[in-house]
C-alpha cells in the first residue's frame, strides 16, 4: 500500500532532518494568538534547497504524480516542514505550513495522507480543502486579521 509507504518514508525523513531542524518557537510572538507556545515548541522547519519528496512510484498510480513533479517551496510533513531558503524569511509561508502541522496532528499520518489524495484527485491541488484551509489563513494573517486559535480551527473544519 502506497499510503502506509509513505508514511513510513516521512518518518525516515523527519528523523534524519531532525538534527538540522529549528524549533518554530522563534515564532511565539508573532504567531500570539494563532498558535500556542507550547504547540510551536512541538513543530520544526527545516531550510534546504532540495524539498524532499519521495521515490515511491506507486505514488503516481494514486494520483500523486502531478504533486510529486510540483517544484513547491515549502511542504510539511507531520510535524516539520521544508522550505527553500528563498521563504525563509516570509511569515506567510511559515503560518501556511503550521496549519498543515495541525492538520497532520488532527488526522494522523495516515489520515492526513489519504485524504490529501483524495482531495487532490477530487479537486486539484489549487482546490484542495486541506489546502485551501492554510491558504486563507495566510492570507488572512497577511492582511492584519485579527488572530484565531488555528487548532480550534481545524478541529471545527476537520
């Protein structure tokens, strides 16, 4: 199963990241509001210039093709993500990707995973609801809204 496959590759992946990941605590103050200190002390990200993605091409067979050749800037797995250095900097970005740490957290490896499918394969990557969700917040957080509980969020949406 493809999925499960998957799964397993990020776990492989987080932990070999782990050592040269920084702790998203750095964004307690700006993040007050949207996310807890506790739960960004939970969450990593990791600058790189090659996103990692995975060699599994079972993965095309269950639509995942398009997602897998995307040149994206930055992309989560569970509770860690990667970006490019070029976004480094862009809090729009980092908001985005905590969403998904959310999601991930509120589905489970294997659930976030199946349904990220489902939703790519029903709706397209740029309608995907999954993404959608970290989109608006981003912008969102961009325009100066006022702040909102983002683990409240997606437990109401999820």
């Amino acid at each position: 199963m493809p999925i499960k496959q998957f799964d397993e590759w990020i776990d492989k992946i987080v932990s070999e990241y782990e050592g040269q990941a920084q702790s998203c605590s750095k964004f307690s103050g700006v993040f007050s509001g949207y996310y807890s200190p506790e739960y960004l002390a939970g969450c990593k990200f990791v600058v790189t210039d090659t996103i990692p993605k995975p060699d599994i091409p079972e993965l095309r067979q269950i639509g995942l093709g398009d997602f897998l050749d995307m040149d994206c800037g930055a992309i989560t797995y569970k509770h860690m993500y990667f970006m490019k250095p070029q976004h480094q900097e862009n809090l729009e970005i980092h908001i985005h990707e905590l969403m998904h740490t959310v999601q991930w957290d509120q589905l489970g490896g294997i659930g976030f995973l199946e349904r990220y499918v489902q939703e790519i394969n029903e709706y397209g990557y740029d309608d995907a609801p999954l993404e959608n969700m970290a989109y608006d917040l981003g912008r969102s957080f961009k325009s100066g809204s006022v702040a909102t509980d983002v683990v409240k969020l997606v437990r109401q949406k999820i």
